[in-house]
C-alpha cells in the first residue's frame, strides 16, 4: 500500500470513530431521564430534561456553606426525603459563589456505589435528574450523602467547603413509603408532576 | 533575592564600574545571549519545580496519612486547614507558570536560534523583562495569602494582591511569547522556510498569544470591579460564565502550551534515534494548523452551564474535544511507524518520549468521552478523575517530554558530556512510576466518587492515597537525581564544547531526505544558516543554491562521511563541524 492511502485511510478510520461516537452518543447528550438509572444534567434556561411520566421535583439552594433543600425535613433544612423509583428533578441554584451538588454513597464498584452531580452557578439555574433504585435498600430507608464539589472557601477549621453537606433519604415507593416521608416532611411532600402532561 | 531584582535600566555607567561582582549581577539580570538567557530560565524552571513539587508533597504526605479530617502530621504544628487548600492552589498555579512555562520557554529560546543558526535573541530586553516579570509576578502570587484555585472561580474573593500578581505574570509570559516570535524572525531571509520544530513553537506562541488577551482582559475587569479589592468601581463584578469563558479560552491553548513547544522537537528526535526520515513529513506539517484550530475551540466543554444552543455545543464542545484526538493520534502513529523495526538506542531521553506519547494517550483518553457523555460527566465531575487527567498531560505527557529534550540541551548548553547516563534512567523510572502510581490512585478514587480538593474523606479511598504519595515522592525523589546530574554534569562532565548539536544537523538532514522522499523539496528554500548535508540519500540533489547570504543549505550535499558519522548519535566536535559553522558563538556573551 502506498504511503498517501496508509495516511488517508487512517484520517478517515479516526474521523469515522468520531462521528461514530458522536452519533451513537447523542441520545444520552443533555437527554435528561434514561429508564434506568439515568439522568442528564443541564441548564434550565436552555432545556427541562425530557422526562416521561410522573416526577419528583427538589430545590436545592447552595450558600456557603451549606445546601437548603425544599421540601426538607421538619427542623432540619439540609436534609430531604424522597421516594425510589420516581424519578427526583434537583434544581439547583447559588445563592453567592459556585458550588457542587455532589451525591455520593461512597460506595466503589463492588458495593455498587453511586455518584453524581451538577454544578450551581450563581445567576444560572441548573437541574439533574436521578431515579434513586428500590434495589439498594437496607431497610426500609436508604442515605445519600451530599457534599459540594466545587472548592467555595475555609474560614475557619470547620466552617468552610470541606464541611459543606446535605443528605437525601429515600424511602420505598408505594404507601408505606410515603406516609414516612409525609412524616419526616411535615406534609409538605415534593411536587409530583408528569413529564408528558407539560 | 527575585521579588528585589527588577529589571535595571543597562545603560548605567557600564563602564565606570570595574566591580566584578556587579558585572555578575548584571549579566544575571540581563540575558544578551540566547545560551545564556536559556541557562537562565533552565535555573528558574527548575527552582518552580521545587518550589510547587514541594507544595505537591506537603498534599500528598498530609493525604497520605489522614482519613480522619485532621491534617495530620502537621496540624500539630499550627498547620491549618487554610494553608493546606492555599499550597493546592500554589501547586497548580507555579507548576503551571512557573515550571512548565519557563522550562518550555529554556527549551524553545534555545532550539529557535539554534536550529535558524542566527543564534540571537529577537527582543533580548523583552524577553529578560518578561522573564523578571513572571518571577516578580509568581513571587507575588506565593506570598498573596490566595486560597482560590485561580481566578475563574469568581465571585469567589482573592486578596486583590493576587489579582495584581496575576496581572503581572500575565503580562510578563506575554512578553516572553512576543520576544520569542520575534526571535523566530529575526533576520529572516526572503527564501527562508521553518522546519518543524519551529512551526510547532510558532503556531504554539500565536495560540497562547491570542488566548493571554482574554484572561488579561478578565484579570482587569476583575481589578476593575468591587471584586478587585483595590477600591475601583468602574465595571460590575463579572458575570460567571462570561469570566469562565475568557479564562478558559487562555487555558486549553495553555494547557498544550508546553507540549506544543517541544512537540515539533520531539518529532525530529524520534527520527535521529531511527536513524531515517520521519514517516510522512507533510503529514506532521498538516497537523500543526489543524492543532492550532482545535486547540482554539475545544475550550467551550468548560462551558458546561451556559443556556447556548445545545448545536453550538454540539460542534465546539463535543465534536472538537473528540477530534482533538485525530492530530494527536495521527502524529503518535507516524513516530511509532518512524520507529518500526529500527534498533534505537534507549537512552532516557527515547524513554521519556515513548512514556510521554503513552501519557498523552491515556490521559487524552480518559478524558475524551467527559464532555460528550454527560453521563459520565456527572458522575466523574470534579472528583479525582480530574486531578489524574492532569497529572497525565502536564506530569507525564508535558514535562516527561521536557525531560527528554533538556538531557540533549543541558549538557551542550554547559559545554560538557552527561555526567550519568545511568541516574538518567533511574530518573526516568522514578519520574513514570512514580507519576504513574499517582496518576492510577487518583483515577480509580475519581470512579469510587472522591471528590476533589478535599480534607477529610471515607477509609475507602485512603489506600489510594497512600499510593499517590508513595509515588509523589518517588517522582520528587527521581527530580533529586536529575538536580544531581545536572549539578555533576557541570562540575564534573568531561569538556566537550558543542559548536553544531548533532540533533540540528541530523535532524535537518533527516528532515530534508522526507521532503526529498515525497517530493516536496524545493532547493531554493532554506531552513537554517548552518550548513547542513541536505539529506541522506544523494540522489536528486540540485546544484548549490545561491542564498541572499551566499550559504545554502545544499552547500555540504555530498559528505556522506559527515552523515554517517552523525547519526551515531555522538556530539560532534566543535572543531570538525564549528569551523564550518556560518554563525558565530552569540552563547559566550
Ligand atoms: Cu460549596
Ligand atoms: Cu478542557
């Protein structure tokens, strides 16, 4: 083979990989709500994830240092509750610096941990979506735990982003499930709305 | 003694002053020479190394034996929280500017001259002021009590000491980009083309050039604004993306700003330790504008939050991250196709390539599917992942690529052989496996969900960062070896003044015999004053070409003895080759 057509043919199979990429890829790009697990990430301006069916929805406003959820647990402003299986929308804001909304269970792949996240920009307002799994479960309660991501400042030993946290309980779908998180809440449950209704 | 020595004004009674000891003083302060100046910021480069490698160690050392929260050891000793996150900070920032940079800048204002054979400087006052400009400025940062990675994390407040500090910097690394681009044209005859290399550093100072403006223009806004610190109201504190998108228009040239300097480099050492022409010549040569332009618009995947249309995104985010890798790829196949089946001889300098090449393979690898994946994006965001990719490119890929060329430079710089070929290696071992380790526990954290930038975390992820010190201190043990051989190299190397390094006249020839092989040669054009046999093979070769200056390149065609002789890999003498030399010295200055 000739020199020239080694070179070309090699552009062309690397050029070919990256379409090939870009397309198979392109569902997941930005596409919000997957069946399984799956999520997006994004701007609200830009886009609300396409989500089908019923979903939870959770505000979450970042401030140094600390995550202010709504609804959130009588009492306690930085824990909330949720129920598995209904996909939860997180809007995310930032009250003054950039932070990370980062939930983790600090799990690795043989406990079947999980993490994800969204950064909070101030003056933007970006979600992510997650459908916490039923198959997790200890008990009749999971945690998640939140911390930021994105480094927002130490005043002090103890004040500061290393000891900026939240966390998430979920609890089982279905009735039991949601008379506990109507408890925890106060009443105040999430709003629930339907993705294909919008 | 840097944050005192601001450029003098040289014409200060030169004469009057027959003080030693002030003469000294002066030539430190002003660089005349392109060898000199080179020295100079060899020193430099290599006292950021230790200054943000040891800020480097104190992280990894505290990480390595905490899990607790406590910063252990050295809390007991006042050691707080505060000063942990602001060594992370001053690790990044002087690595960055302070080692990559000036080791870059030592290598490409010693290979342009050298390699163009006007062995000059373009601007020397410039360049010697920017480079003082970069100290003054990186000093100022070090000692600006910053907590912040940086600037683009505003609204985030820095001391406004550190706002100025990387205003000053900025416009010092600008200066030093210009003073080398002029040095790269300086005297530039009307038939005079640029080889490889010097394209490559061309291209590389035009990109950093355009992309310093944008994050200058910021660091102003940012003074000017209640944010500065200094009083001033004149603009609004900076909208974030806006702020996010000039910074990291600056950053994604800058974070190929190191490799691109020496990458040209590198192709033409790969080709003298193959001892044959570089696979495609025109290849690599097509490369350089498409790296230039993708380098330019890969910036906008940090552009993660911004409501742009999702197309825009589309293009510049995902398709140019992802073809980013085509020009990378292509030219790693072509050196390793150079390389095929040859018996090079491996020394630490081929080691270091080879490991740099993978480097850049792994680390560009793990970080394509980021911005295009969301997915995983969010899943790996901001945790260890990060910190690994880039260890990978600059550690690995960036300065392992520097550690190659400079065991060619240093020692022809000095005027003497390598000291120890063997602690050579033993850098080498240190440096990859050491990085490596390092590179791997904070890759496999980033999957397990380890955030970033943090001081406490779960027992889970501390066995990993047991590792990354252990290898921390590997590569820093392994920098000591270099520091040593170069300090014996000095001392103690056998004598062997370098008028012509063999790189540059095996390197052309090789380069020449390509563009014979695919019939590119034009014998009119020529790419250095130092004569050079045109190729290796002696078929076509045209009559001697009257050059403006009366020394073609073509001049020695046919001393195939020379070549021969070259391409043992042995420095020639000053006296076989420099008496040919057109040039004089200008190092000896
Ligand atoms: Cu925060
Ligand atoms: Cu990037």
């Amino acid at each position: 083979m000739k020199k020239r057509n080694v070179l070309v043919a090699w552009t062309l199979i690397l050029f070919l990989t990256v379409v090939v990429l870009e397309v198979v890829y392109t569902p997941y790009d930005y596409a919000g709500y997957q069946i399984a697990n799956n999520v997006g990430e994004g701007v609200a301006q830009a886009d609300y994830p396409p989500i089908q069916g019923p979903y939870q929805v959770v505000y979450v406003t970042c401030e140094q240092w600390q995550f202010l959820f709504s609804p959130h647990v009588v009492g306690a402003p930085t824990v909330t509750v949720v129920q598995a299986g209904v996909p939860v929308l997180f809007i995310v804001r930032s009250m003054d610096v950039t932070h990370g909304f980062y939930v983790n269970t600090e799990g690795n792949f043989a406990t079947q941990g999980i993490q994800f996240g969204v950064m909070a920009v101030p003056g933007y307002t970006d979600f992510v979506t997650w459908n916490f799994q039923p198959t997790v479960f200890q008990g009749n309660q999971s945690l998640y735990h939140v911390m930021c991501s994105e480094y927002c400042g130490v005043t002090a030993q103890g004040l500061g982003h290393p000891w900026m946290d939240a966390l998430i309980i979920v609890v089982p779908h279905g009735s039991a499930g949601v008379a506990l998180q109507s408890k925890m809440l106060g009443g105040n449950l999430p709003e629930i709305l339907n993705g294909s209704a919008s | 003694m840097s944050a005192k020595s601001e450029p003098v004004a040289p014409e200060i009674e030169e004469e009057e002053v027959p003080n030693k000891a002030f003469n000294i003083f002066k030539s430190i302060i002003y660089s005349k020479g392109y060898k000199h100046f080179s020295i100079k910021l060899v020193c430099f480069g290599m006292m950021w190394l230790f200054i943000a490698g040891s800020f480097g160690l104190d992280l990894r050392t505290q990480s390595g034996f905490s899990f607790t929260g406590n910063l252990l050891p050295l809390q007991e000793l006042g050691y707080s929280t505060i000063a942990y996150f602001q060594m992370m900070t001053y690790h990044a920032v002087v690595m960055f500017f302070g080692t990559i940079f000036t080791l870059g800048f030592s290598i490409a204002y010693y290979a342009v001259p050298t390699i163009r054979g006007t062995k000059k400087l373009g601007m020397p006052w410039m360049a010697n002021l920017g480079h003082w400009l970069v100290v003054f400025g990186l000093m100022m940062v070090i000692g600006s009590n910053s907590q912040y990675m940086f600037t683009f994390l505003i609204p985030l407040k820095n001391p406004a000491s550190f706002y100025v500090a990387e205003l000053i910097q900025f416009v010092g690394d600008e200066l030093l980009i210009i003073a080398l681009i002029a040095t790269a044209y300086v005297d530039k005859l009307p038939n005079e083309k640029f080889s490889i290399p010097v394209s490559f550093i061309i291209m590389d100072c035009i990109a950093m050039g355009i992309g310093i403006i944008t994050v200058l223009g910021a660091i102003i806004w940012t003074i000017l604004s209640p944010l500065g610190g200094l009083g001033f109201d004149v603009f609004a504190i900076p909208n974030v993306e806006v702020f996010r998108a000039a910074f990291w228009f600056e950053s994604h040239p800058l974070v190929y700003f190191g490799s691109f300097l020496v990458l040209g480099l590198a192709v033409w050492m790969v080709t003298i330790y193959a001892k044959r022409p570089v696979y495609s010549e025109r290849m690599v040569r097509y490369m350089i504008p498409v790296l230039f332009v993708l380098s330019m618009s890969v910036y906008i995947h940090h552009m993660a939050v911004d409501p742009i249309p999702l197309w825009i995104r589309d293009v510049f985010a995902q398709v140019a991250t992802e073809m980013i890798a085509v020009p990378f790829v292509i030219i790693w196949t072509i050196l390793l196709i150079t390389l095929k089946y040859t018996k090079p001889k491996y020394d630490a300098s081929l080691l270091f390539i080879i490991a740099a090449i993978a480097g850049n393979i792994v680390g560009g690898a793990t970080a394509e599917p980021l911005q295009p994946i969301p997915a995983l994006d969010f899943t790996v965001h901001n945790t260890m992942w990060i910190p690994a990719h880039i260890h990978f490119m600059m550690a690995t890929f960036t300065l392992g690529s520097f550690f190659a060329f400079l065991y060619w430079m240093i020692p022809e710089l000095l005027g003497r052989k390598l000291y120890s070929p063997g602690l050579g290696i033993f850098h080498f071992i240190g440096w990859s496996v050491g990085m490596g380790a390092l590179e791997v526990a904070f890759k496999v954290q980033g999957i397990e969900g380890a955030v970033r930038r943090e001081i406490a975390w779960p027992a889970l992820y501390e066995p990993w960062f047991q590792m990354a010190m252990i290898g921390a201190w590997l590569a820093g043990i392994s920098v000591i070896a270099f520091t040593t051989n170069v300090l014996m190299t000095w001392r103690m190397g056998k004598p062997n003044p370098v008028s012509v390094p063999v790189w540059l006249t095996a390197g052309m020839a090789l380069e020449t015999q390509a563009k014979i092989n695919e019939g590119t040669y034009d014998p009119n054009v020529i790419y250095t004053r130092v004569p050079v046999p045109v190729g290796l093979k002696l078929a076509p070769v045209p009559a001697a070409t009257p050059s403006s200056s009366g020394r073609g390149s073509s001049r020695m065609a046919g001393v195939s003895r020379a070549i021969a002789k070259m391409l043992k890999l042995s420095r020639m003498r000053g006296s076989e080759l420099g008496a040919q030399a057109a040039g004089t010295d200008g190092g000896k200055s």
